[in-house]
C-alpha cells in the first residue's frame, strides 16, 4: 500500500507513520528525518536545507523532490512505503505523479493549532537514534536521556514557539491547498487527531482499511 500522511506540524504525522509501518510492514520515509540527517553529514542538499529548516521555511521543491525520488527507487519501496511530510506543496504532488507513483490513500490528521503549539514545544527528541517524546505526553523513562539508546534528548531548533508559528502559517499557505488536490482525486480520509497516541493509530489503520 502507497500512503501519504499530510497533515500540519505536530499532527503526530512521525508517531503514527511508525505504527502504521510496524503494522503494514511497509517502509516509513519522512522527508524530515531525511534532511535533518543530511544537514547532521554536511551533504550538499543538507547545506542547502539547514537555513530554511531552522527558520520554518519549506526547502526549496527540486531538492525535495530529488531526495524523494532516489529513496523511492530503493528495493524496500517496491511493495509500499509511508510518505510523511512529503508532498507539503503542489508542485511536489505533481512531481510525485510524474515520477508515476500512484498513491492508494491520503490520510490527512487534523489537530487545532493550539494543540499543535503545547505538542512542538514540549516534545524532546534523541540526539542519537531520533525517537520522539513529550515531556508531558509520552516522557522517556530515563529523564533526559532516551528509553531506547540511552541517547540525550534534544529540543528541535525548529521547535521554538516562533518557529512553530512560522510553520504553521508555511502550513496553511503552501500545503493545505493539498487537501483540495487529493479531494478531488478521490483517496483524502480525514482523521481526527486528538485524543491518546493508540486511538490515533486506531482511527489511522481502520481508515487506511475502509
Ligand atoms: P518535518 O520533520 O516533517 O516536520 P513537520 O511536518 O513540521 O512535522 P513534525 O515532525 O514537527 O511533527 P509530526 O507531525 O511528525 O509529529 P510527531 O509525531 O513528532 O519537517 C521539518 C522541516 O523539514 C520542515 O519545516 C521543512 O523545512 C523541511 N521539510 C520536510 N519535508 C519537506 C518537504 N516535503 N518540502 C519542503 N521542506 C520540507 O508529534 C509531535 C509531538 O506530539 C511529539 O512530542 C509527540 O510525542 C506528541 N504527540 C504525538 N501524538 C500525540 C497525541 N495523540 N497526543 C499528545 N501528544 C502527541
Ligand atoms: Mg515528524
């Protein structure tokens, strides 16, 4: 199964993207995760995010768009794959079309954005491994340091309560409009995503069921 998980910053996109993974045993590819471990190697494409990134800008599409189309060719893609955080702007949903990729579902997790707000500043994610957690939330076990690797855990410099903001408004400019893009394709189901992490999941799998 091809699925998009669209949806604002802090809707839990990466939380649900694992379980959704974990239950369909299909790959998770956040465009995220994958820029902010090019800008942790200094890649060139990762040179070039870092500032957008860290003010909450979107990267600029074609170097999205290439990171998106190498990792899709991977043989792990083959039978399915969780896009998260990717398409965020018409032009990339074209793109993804054009690189003939066709998508079965497109969930799209809506949270009001004052939640979103108490969700991104209060969330801590490994240094090491990248395992999310909420200080009030979803805390890790072991305080500062991560449940699984023992790592430290970090505030995203992209998860300052300005920043947040900025993001929330790149959010409804440039990527919200998707939502009348795949409406009128036919395959958007609307989850709502308030309430505790497994009723998120449940609502998340019995949509990608239906
Ligand atoms: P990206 O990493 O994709 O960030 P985002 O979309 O802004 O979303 P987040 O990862 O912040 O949130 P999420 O929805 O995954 O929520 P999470 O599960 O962590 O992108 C970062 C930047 O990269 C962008 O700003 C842009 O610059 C660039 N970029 C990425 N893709 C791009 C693209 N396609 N084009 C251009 N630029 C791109 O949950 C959030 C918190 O809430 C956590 O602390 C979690 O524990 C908690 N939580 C989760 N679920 C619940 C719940 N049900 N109840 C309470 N708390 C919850
Ligand atoms: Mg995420």
């Amino acid at each position: 199964m091809k699925i998009i998980l669209l949806g604002a910053p802090g809707t839990g996109k990466g939380t649900q993207a694992e379980k959704i993974c974990a239950h369909c045993h299909i790959p998770q590819i956040s465009t995220g995760n994958i820029i902010r471990e090019a800008m942790k190697t200094k890649t060139p494409a990762g040179q070039k995010a870092q500032d957008f990134v860290n003010s909450g800008k979107l990267v600029p599409d074609e170097v999205v768009i290439e990171m998106v189309d190498d990792r899709l060719k991977q043989p792990d893609c083959a039978n399915g794959f969780i896009l998260d955080g990717f398409p965020r702007t018409v032009p990339q949903a074209q793109a993804l079309e054009s690189m003939g990729v066709h998508i079965d579902k497109v969930l799209d997790i809506e949270v009001p954005d004052q939640e979103i707000m108490q969700r991104l500043t209060g969330r801590r994610v490994c240094a090491e491994c990248g395992s999310t957690y909420h200080i009030q939330f979803n805390p890790s076990q072991k305080g500062e340091n991560c449940d699984k690797c023992g790592g430290q855990l970090i505030v995203r410099k992209d998860d300052q309560p300005e920043t947040v903001t900025q993001r929330l408004q790149v959010y409804h400019d440039q990527t919200e409009p998707l939502k009348d893009f795949y409406q009128a394709k036919g395959n958007l189901v609307m989850v709502e995503g308030v309430g505790t992490v497994e009723e998120i999941t449940a609502r998340t799998l019995s949509a990608l069921e239906a």
